[in-house]
C-alpha cells in the first residue's frame, strides 16, 4: 500500500492564532478558511480557545461525519446479522404509506 505522505502532513498542519486577531482582521481570518479549506484555531492566553472555519468546509464536514455515522450504523446492523428489507419491500412499505395518507384525507 502506498501512503501519500504529503497529504498526511499537509491534513496534520494547523493554523493557529492569537484570539485578538479575529477582532482586528476578521476579513483575514475569513479569508485564510475560506483559501485553505481548513478550519483556523484561535488562542487565548496561549491555550487552545475557539475553532473558526467557513461554512462550505463546516456543511462538507458535517455531510462527511453524517455518511461515517450511517456507513456504521449499517455495518453494525451486517455484523449483528440484522437484516434490511429489500427495494421492492421499501417500495410496498411506502406505497402503503402513501394510500394510508390519501385515504385519511378523502
């Protein structure tokens, strides 16, 4: 298996600064998350404080950990041996909906 190396070190990169700059440079702050892809990790008093990122990374991010969480859920129920229906049983049970709906209109 070949490992690209580059990729790990630019993924363990980290971009640190000081609180105060988001109060004075907003813009460059914003800008710096928005070119890099990557969230900015603001200090205060020289400890980790707040992480800042622009929203397409954050909404990308957040599709990315939803899929993992249901990629496992998934996993869990194969290794468990639980068994998931079939497209044509989602298909019925839908259907079955869809008529319950209609018919409690009428």
């Amino acid at each position: 298996m070949e490992v690209n190396v580059e990729r790990i070190r630019l993924t363990i990169i980290m971009l640190i600064k000081p609180s105060a700059t988001i109060r004075q440079n907003y813009n460059e702050i914003a800008d710096l998350c928005r070119a890099t892809s990557e969230p900015v990790f603001l200090t205060k008093n020289g400890e980790g404080d707040i992480v800042v990122m622009d929203i397409e990374s954050f909404t990308r991010r957040e599709k990315m950990l939803r899929l993992r969480e249901e990629l496992l859920a998934v996993e869990e129920d194969r290794i468990a041996g639980r068994i998931g229906v079939t497209p044509d049983e989602l298909d019925g049970y839908i259907e079955g909906i869809i008529n319950e709906a209609e018919h409690a209109a009428v």
